[in-house]
C-alpha cells in the first residue's frame, strides 16, 4: 500500500485530485484537507468510496491517538496526601502531545509546497503536449491533407493521430483533469516506442534522442513532486520537445 497511488475528491465534487501516494494523504489528514469521509477511487472494485469504507485504508490515515492518561501509580499518589508533589501525566505523554502539534504545522507548509510543486507539473505537461501537437499535426506528412482539405486521410494519418492524442490530453489536464496522468505516462512510453520504430528503420539517430527526452521528461513531470526533480524533468522535456519539434517542422 505504501507505493500505492490514490485519487480523492469530496462528495460534492466531480474533479479528482492526485495521484496521491499514502504520504501525501497523511498530510493532507494532518491539514484538514481530508477526511474519512473523502471519497477514493478503488481500483478493484473501480468506484469511488469513502477512505471510512475500507478499514485498512482508514487506519493508515486515521490511527487511533495515544490519549494522555494518568498511570495507576501516579493517580494512587495523586489521592494521597502523603505525597502531593507526584506528577499524574509521564514526560512521555507530554513530549508525544507537543509533537502533534509541531508536526501538524509543519505538515501544512509541507503540504502547501507539494501543491505548488503540482500545479508547475501540470502546466509543464499541457505545455509539452501543445508543442508535441503542434509539431506532429504540422509535420509535412500532415500538413499536406490539411492543405488540400482532406481531414479524413489527415486523421489516417499516424503523426496525426498522436498529435490529436496530446492535443486532447492537454484539453483534459486544462481542465484539472489529473485523473489522466495515467495516460499521459502511457503515452510518452508508447511514443517512445514508435518513433523509436520508425527513425530506426530510417537510420536517423538524432530524432530518436530528441524522442527520448522528451518522453523521459513527460513522464517524470507526472510523478515527482520535489522542486528540483521536478524542473530538471520539465526542462529536459522541453529540450527535447523543441529539438523534435525543430527537426519535423525544419
């Protein structure tokens, strides 16, 4: 469960939230910003059910709190009036109650930075899908049925198609649709794949590297959620969308 990605949004809500890992909803619990009452996608049974439905789930996020208590030494002394200097709450107790509440705070800055670092995800995503777009369904094989109005061999077309593909991804995560990350990942894998193919057969080399990047930085764009990861996996995507980009339109 630990590597497990989950997607929540609120039962008044139709747009998803995520991918999350059970990490980031222990911290989205600690800032208030999940409760057992948030719905989860449940890719078994594939509905969306409430975190409070599945016991192992709720209890990863929700554990029961150690209560402050006084031991039955402590409260026997407490009772006596021969000893009226005994404390009835253990050190232990009192570090473990502050550390609640450090930890709280600090899970909300935690939180707030996970939350920018996404959103810059996003748009580097939609902004390397556009470009790929652009420079498939403009490439020269393509832009010719576009030139003599014959858009039903333009979508025949495999360079088109992909193209259509991210242009409509694009639309989707426009739309905070994050729920198809999935699909983003499996089509930088699929791309790969394929132009990999083609150029291989071509023996063109340097569009097969210009392939590479970007799908390595498409892909990783979708999964990290550290600042530094995350800028190194857009820039190198960019690069490599723009070098594929230049070389198809060029």
């Amino acid at each position: 469960m630990a590597t497990q990605e989950f997607y929540i949004r609120a039962s008044d809500e139709t747009d998803a939230r995520g991918p999350f890992t059970l990490d980031q909803l222990s911290s989205l619990v600690a800032a208030g910003q999940v409760t057992p009452e948030t719905l989860y996608y449940d890719t078994l049974s594939e509905q969306w059910v409430p975190i409070d439905a599945d016991p192992e789930v709720k209890a990863s996020l929700f554990p029961e709190k150690k209560r402050l208590r006084i031991r039955a030494r402590d409260a026997r002394r407490t009772t006596s009036t021969g000893d009226r200097t005994a404390a009835p709450i253990t050190v232990d107790d009192m570090l473990a109650a502050a550390d609640n509440r450090t930890e709280g705070a600090g899970a909300k800055t935690k939180m707030r930075n996970q939350l920018r670092v996404a959103r810059i995800g996003l748009w580097s995503v939609v902004g390397m899908l556009l470009a790929s777009a652009a420079s498939l369904m403009l490439s020269p094989p393509a832009i010719m049925h576009i030139g003599t109005g014959d858009f039903a061999r333009l979508f025949s077309h495999p360079f088109a198609l992909l193209g259509a593909c991210d242009l409509l991804l694009a639309l989707f995560l426009c739309l905070q649709m994050v729920s198809v990350y999935p699909l983003v990942r499996l089509r930088a894998l699929l791309g790969l794949g394929f132009f990999g193919i083609v150029f291989w057969s071509y023996s063109e080399s340097a569009p097969i590297a210009w392939v590479a990047l970007a799908s390595i930085g498409l892909y990783f764009s979708t999964i990290f959620i550290s600042a530094i990861r995350l800028v190194s996996a857009a820039l190198l995507g960019f690069a490599g969308v723009a070098a594929f980009a230049h070389y198809m339109l060029g």
